[in-house]
C-alpha cells in the first residue's frame, strides 16, 4: 500500500472527530449524588437513578451544566437558551434502564470553532496553503465544530477468558455501574479536517483547551477523552463527498493519526481498483496496524429518540451564562499571543509555555519577579529544562535565570542544578556554589583542559586536520565533561580552534 502523503497528492481526505470527555473534574454523576470515582471498588458507587430502578427521578447537576457551557463559550459556540434532554434507546447491559440520557436534535452549545494552528510536516499534507507555507511553515485554518451535547456514560464491562477481551468469544463478562451515570460532554466537528496530523493535531488543542478550564484531566490513557474519527475520500477538485467509515475508541494521539492514515490509504486502494467503499464502523487493531469491521452502520431511527419525559425541557438564564463566561481562564492561544507580544517570546517557545496551565503558571510567577533582560532566559529554561523536573518553585526558576543570565553558570550546569534543587527549597546559588559550579573565565585553567582533551582525543584531532570541521562538537562536549560544566563552550570552541590550527 503507498504511504498516505503519496495517496494525498490524488485523494482529498475529508475527515470528522467526535470527542467524548468525561467531566473528571466534578464531585458527583450527572443525574445523581453517586460520587465519581475511577478508584473504588466496583459497584459501590451506585443508587436507584444510576441502576434504573424503576420510579426513581433524575436530578441535573448544575456543575455539569456549567462545565458544558464553559466548553461552549471557550469554542465560540451559539449557548443554546433552551435546549432538552432525550432518551436514546438501545439493549446491553452496561446501561441498565435500556436507554442512555443525552441531547437531541439542539444541544446546549451549537455552532463553534477551534482554530486550528498547523506546522512542519502537517503544513506538506495540505496543498492549498503552499503560499502560507512559503511565508512561515504553518497555517491556520478553522474547524467548525457542529455542537456539544451533554450525555451520561455507560457502566464499564469486562469480557473474561475470550480473544483481546471480545465479548463474542469471553466465557463471563463483569461489570462495574460506578461508572454509569458518569457526566460526558461529546463534541462534534464538521468534516473540516484534511489530514491525520490535522486530527491530532485538533485534539492536542482540544485537551489544552478542556485541561485550562479545569473541567477534565483529559486523559486518553484512562479513557477520560475518547475520540471516534469519520474519514472519506474525494478526488481533488471533486465536490461530492465520498462513503465515510468510522473507526471508534481511538484512544491514543497515535492510534488516531495512524488509524486515519491506513483508512485513507485502504480506500484509496479499493476505489483505484474499481471496487466501492462500504459506510461501517471499523476498530483499529494497534499490533497488526489495521483497521478491521465491527459492524454495518447503524442509523438514528434505530435509537428510537424522544425528549426525557422525566427531565423538563431546559432554559438557561442570561445570568447563568455570563456567570459561566466569567469563569472562563485566559486560553492557550490568547496566552500564546500575549508571551509573544509582552516578552517577545518566539512563538514556538511561547506555544509550548503556554500549553499546559502549570508550566505557565510558574512561567508568570517568575517573570514579574526577575529584570526584563532576563525574560529570555527565563523562556530557556522554562522550556528546556522544567519538563523533567517534578516540584521546582518559581524563586528557584528566577535565581536559575539569574545566575545563567550573568553568566555565572554554564546551561550545562543549570541542569544538574535544577536536578538536585528539584523536589526541596534549596537556593540554586547555594548549590552553585557548594559544587564550586561557578563558571571559569581563567582562560590558563581552560587552556589546561584543551590541551588534556586534545591528547585524549587524538583520533578527532586528526579527523579534524582531515578536513572534518564537525568534530570540534564533540571536542567541546569532551572540555565541558572534563570541566565539570563550569567552562563557556564559546570558550572552549575558540581555544580549541586556536589550537588545531598550529
Ligand atoms: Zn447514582
């Protein structure tokens, strides 16, 4: 099969997401005061409205509803004023009372969408902004998100002693109803989205969006964000959309990328054959690379939906939706735009800050506290070194910042710094200089290391003599080694050109 970038030079691929995330982030159920928990034991979290007992009443929690329209505002959705909730039938024993409560035809939010901003290699899947490409290797392009509807989650089944947990072949199955009842905002986007990395890409900044307003961890691992992506294909220039299939749980940023990208590639290779691509559910089968059929897509009508007779129809006040609006945090974009343009950030650096809401919290705690010149250092750091660290304050980060940018220390040597201050208070220029990490400018000391390393390193020095200019990377690796990262590697670099000139 050729590869997808290839298929995409013929075929247009128009894809669509459906995002689940459940609302980890809420004390209680959607319906009930069951309290939501992935951590007790099965079964224990449970009450006659989450089982289905009959009789028993539903109540809204209005956190939910505020999480939902928070989503609402922060994706330019329409807020709908009233909107209702249906019964969306169907028979298996994960969701006891035979129907699962959700949203009908209006769902509270309607009508938004994300930005989304594509670099590298994405940028070569989309033939059409070759001229924005040119101008700085990324474009932007918005995806219209069609809606987001509340609906609740089903109990969590286990299929024991069968092939890769099918229930088809399983001897028993478990099932735990903690999980039933359990808030889930599903988000549809329009068919806007063209190409794998694109998909990934909207989901990257999706759970940014999601984790900065606090309403979810957003983790694909433990399923808390789940996404089912719809994928056709057209050829270029063609209008008419192709047959789509959908491919469901995909439940990693890779599985979804690679999952869309075999599904392009697979309907390429039917259509150039002559053959038809079938509208099913497909299941993306990770260890073989594959996407395999579940089942013939089934329709609407099958649902048989009707309003919630239980759940009265729902009307918003002003007053609530301006109240959610306000809660609403400064989003990854804005923050993005707002590095570049206060502290002259690049852009890349200031995305990367600004993603994920503790780093940039640490980020603003220190840059209010250090001098303005130091702001850049303070970005290198933040970016470079904070990542692998677990509990480092903002006075560590601006001390760091300062004694990197007076040169008091070597990046070399920030990193060990940052490694041993990490987790307790220590003061990063007691580490310094209880480590003797203060960096040399004697040149006679740095010229005693030069000339160590030279005769250490004697098949690099005649490399170099050779004509290979690369290896004095490596020459200035091995002086900082043996300086115990307390020597400038701009230094180091011109002492050892002097050096190997003679
Ligand atoms: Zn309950």
């Amino acid at each position: 099969m050729r590869n997808v970038r290839e298929v995409l030079r013929d075929w247009e691929a128009v894809i669509g997401l459906e995002v689940h995330t459940e609302l980890t982030t809420l004390k209680t159920k959607m319906f009930c005061d069951c309290r939501l928990s992935h951590d007790d034991p099965p079964n224990t979290n449970v009450c006659p409205v989450c089982l289905g007992m009959p009789g028993a009443l539903p109540v809204p929690n209005e956190r939910a509803i505020e999480a939902i329209v928070m989503a609402g505002i922060a994706t330019d959705c329409q807020i709908q004023r009233r909107s209702y909730f249906y019964r969306k039938h169907y028979f298996y024993p994960d969701m006891s009372k035979n129907y699962q409560t959700t949203q009908g035809p209006v769902a509270f939010c309607m009508h938004g969408h994300l930005d989304l901003e594509v670099t590298g290699q994405g940028a070569e899947e989309r033939p059409e902004f070759t001229v924005e490409k040119a101008a700085g290797g990324s474009y932007v392009v918005p995806i219209r998100i069609l809606r987001i509807h509340m609906e609740e989650d089903a109990a969590k089944m286990v299929h024991v002693g069968g092939t890769e947990g099918r229930i088809t072949s399983a001897s028993e199955s478990l099932i735990d109803y903690n999980r039933c009842g359990t808030p889930l905002i599903e988000l549809v986007t329009e068919p806007d989205l063209r190409t794998p990395e694109e998909a990934r890409l909207f989901m990257e900044q999706l759970r940014q969006t999601f984790r900065t307003l606090g309403i979810s961890d957003c983790s694909l691992e433990n399923g808390s964000m789940r996404c089912d992506g719809n994928v056709s294909i057209r050829r270029r220039g063609d209008e008419r959309l192709g047959t789509k299939t959908e491919m469901k749980n995909l439940n990693s940023f890779k599985a979804l990328h690679d999952a869309l990208a075999y599904e392009i590639c697979r309907q390429a290779e039917v259509l150039e054959e002559g053959g038809v691509v079938c509208q099913e559910t497909r299941h993306w089968e990770p260890s073989r690379r594959r996407t395999v059929v579940m089942r013939a897509k089934e329709t609407s009508d099958d649902y048989r939906m009707y309003p919630d007779p239980d759940l009265a129809p729902f009307d918003l006040s002003d007053e609530f939706i301006e109240r959610c609006r306000a809660r609403v945090p400064e989003l990854p974009l804005a923050k993005r735009d707002r590095y570049v343009a206060d502290y002259g950030l690049k852009r890349a650096d200031a995305a990367q800050i600004a993603s994920n809401p503790a780093v940039a919290a640490i980020f603003e705690e220190v840059v209010v506290a250090v001098a303005k010149d130091v702001i850049p250092t303070v970005a290198n750091v933040v970016v470079n070194l904070l990542p692998a660290t677990r509990a480092v304050t903002a006075a560590q980060v601006a001390s760091l910042a300062d004694l990197l940018a007076n040169n008091t220390i070597t990046f070399a040597a920030a990193r060990e710094v940052l490694e041993t201050v990490d987790g307790t208070d220590a003061n990063p220029e007691t580490v310094v200089d209880e480590r003797g990490m203060r960096q040399s400018t004697d040149t006679d000391a740095l010229k005693t290391t030069v000339d160590e390393v030279l005769i250490r390193c004697a098949d690099q020095v005649r490399q170099y003599r050779e004509g290979n200019r690369r290896v004095i990377g490596f020459l200035v690796g091995q002086c900082m080694k043996a300086s115990h990262g307390t020597g400038n590697p701009k230094l180091f670099n011109q002492l050892l050109r002097e050096r190997l000139k003679g």
